[in-house]
C-alpha cells in the first residue's frame, strides 16, 4: 500500500473497534493527582499526512495533558537554534531504565542517557532557560507555532500538582546541579519543566506539530524551516531508540515507528516524508506507555503496511 490509496477513515473505524477489549488493562498516572480522574475510556487518533490530509477518530479533537511528549519538542527548538553543544551534556543512548531514574544518573556523574528521560529533558529545559528569561511562553509559543492552535496552553492544576509531587525530579535536577550540569537555579527551572509537561494538545494538534518530523526539518502549518534536515532525521533516530523508554525495543518491534510518549496517555509517531499519527489513551502500561494508544499504533501498521521496517 502507498498513502495515497489507504482508506484512513475505514482503518480509524476498524481501529477504534478492535482495541475495545484493551480498556480497563492499564491505569491512570496516579502519581500526578490531576491525572488520576481523567476517564480511562478516553480513545482518539489523528493521521496527517505528507501531503495535508488529515483524518481523525473518537476523541482527536479533545484536549489532555502533553506530559513527557513535550520532551520531543524542546528537544526541537534547541536543535532549530542551532545548539549543538547540547550533546556534550546529553548522551543519545537508550537508558535501559526507568524515565525517572537516579541510580544511572549517578553512575554516569551527571550526564542523562538521552533527552527523553526526565534528567535528559530537564538538561534541554535548562539550555532554552538560559536563553531567555521567559522560557516558559517561548516554549509554549513554539508549540503553538508548530500546532496551529493558540488555545494550546499549560494547566494550571495539572502544572501544581506536577510540582507538589515532583520530588524526584528536583533530586534529578539537584543531582546534575551536584555534577556542574545544571545552570539555572533549581526552583525556577522546575518550574519551567513542570509547566511545559503541563501543555494541553489533542492528537490533531500532536499530529500537525509533529511535520517538521515527517518534511525534512519543514513545518507546513508554519510554512516556515524550524530545524535542519539533518537534525530532523536525527531526531526520528532518537525518538525510534529512546522514545518510548525501556519499552522501546517492544514498540520497534510490534509498531515500527519513531515515537514519543507521555504519561498523559499520549504517543506521537511519524513515518518520515508519509505521515504523523497521534493516539490518546489515559490507561498505561507498567512502562508508563498508553497500553490502548501502543495497542492502536500497532494494528495501525499492520492494516496499512506501513512502516520504517
């Protein structure tokens, strides 16, 4: 099959109907308290493709909370500003480990495995902190560059709830602070993390803002050039790699696409210069991964035959 001869809208329905025996498998990131009451039964997904289709199904026009997905686009806003220096304070290896893991961070004095995992995000946070003194709305404003949608913005309870119960990532942050691989002060910077996590999307939004990944660098909503080709490419390498952390191998395996995941329930996917795909689904797996969104992904492949593979 190509892009142009698939049946979006049919695969959607298929899609949306086989995966009903999945709800009630996983749970609700009860550890962020404003994430627990999101319903369970919560399902949408968003196609966009190459050339501007754009398909949806269930719930891909409603908003939640970005959560660890939000890694990926500070990741391309550092790139977009040419600051390559960020790779001599963040590996681009797969962690093996836990999102939120101290115990590596330690053996390896302070540099994270990657910049997806909590420390390695926080690391990205911190370079764009010290660019500007308003890190927070840049971040934001970039995303809502990328989307389209001005209505993109940080929840306010989800972004206190995040910093009441972040204890682990100040004790990432501190830990770096100790290795030298921290700049800003701590208190600010957190704030900074916890808010951008706290960014509401919808798979359509997820799906429009991920196109740089899928054209070279290229963001069509824009129409503006947001990052090198290469870095783009680079990126997508990380994201099949690192992004879905130490289920990454399992994703590769059944799905076949770079992707990001946050435990907001959400997972973004790209198969360069075809498609974006976006997925939401509260209820995670024990990786912290959407178990009905990784369920999705996979018959998504498989129906269409697409793949990097």
């Amino acid at each position: 099959m190509t892009v142009d001869t698939i049946d979006f809208p049919q695969i959607l329905t298929e899609i949306r109907q086989e995966i009903q025996p999945f709800f009630g498998q996983g749970k609700q990131a009860d550890y962020i308290p404003a994430l627990a009451n999101v319903p369970g039964d919560k399902f949408g997904m968003a196609v966009r493709t190459a050339a501007g289709q754009e398909f949806v199904v269930g719930d891909a026009e409603e908003d939640f909370s970005i959560q660890s997905i939000s890694k990926l686009f500070t990741l391309m806003q550092v790139l977009g500003l040419g600051d390559e220096d960020i790779w001599s304070r963040v590996g681009r290896e797969p962690s093996g480990t836990a999102f939120n893991s101290l115990v590596q961070l330690e053996y390896e004095q302070g540099i994270p495995r990657n910049p997806f995992i909590n420390a390695g995000a926080i690391v990205v946070t911190d370079i764009l902190a010290g660019r500007s003194a308003d890190a927070s709305r840049r971040i934001v404003d970039y995303y809502r560059m990328l989307s389209g949608n001005e209505e993109n913005r940080p929840d306010e309870e989800v972004a206190i709830s995040e910093k009441e119960c972040g204890y682990r990532n100040a004790a990432l942050a501190n830990l770096m602070c100790s290795f030298g691989n921290i700049n800003t002060p701590i208190p600010d910077l957190l704030d900074v993390y916890f808010r951008q996590c706290a960014l509401t999307t919808s798979c359509l939004d997820l799906a429009r803002a991920a196109m740089p990944l899928v054209c070279g660098g290229y963001s069509p909503i824009a129409d503006e050039q947001v990052m090198r080709g290469r870095d783009a490419k680079r990126i997508n390498a990380l994201l099949l790699t690192c992004g879905l952390y130490d289920a990454v191998g399992s994703f590769a395996y059944t799905v076949g696409l770079p992707a990001k995941s946050g435990v907001g329930g959400g997972i973004i996917a790209v198969l360069p210069k075809e498609f974006s795909v976006a997925v939401w689904s509260p209820e995670l797996d024990r990786y912290g991964n959407s178990l009905v969104g990784g369920k999705a992904l996979e018959l998504f492949t498989t129906k269409t035959d697409l793949s990097i593979f």
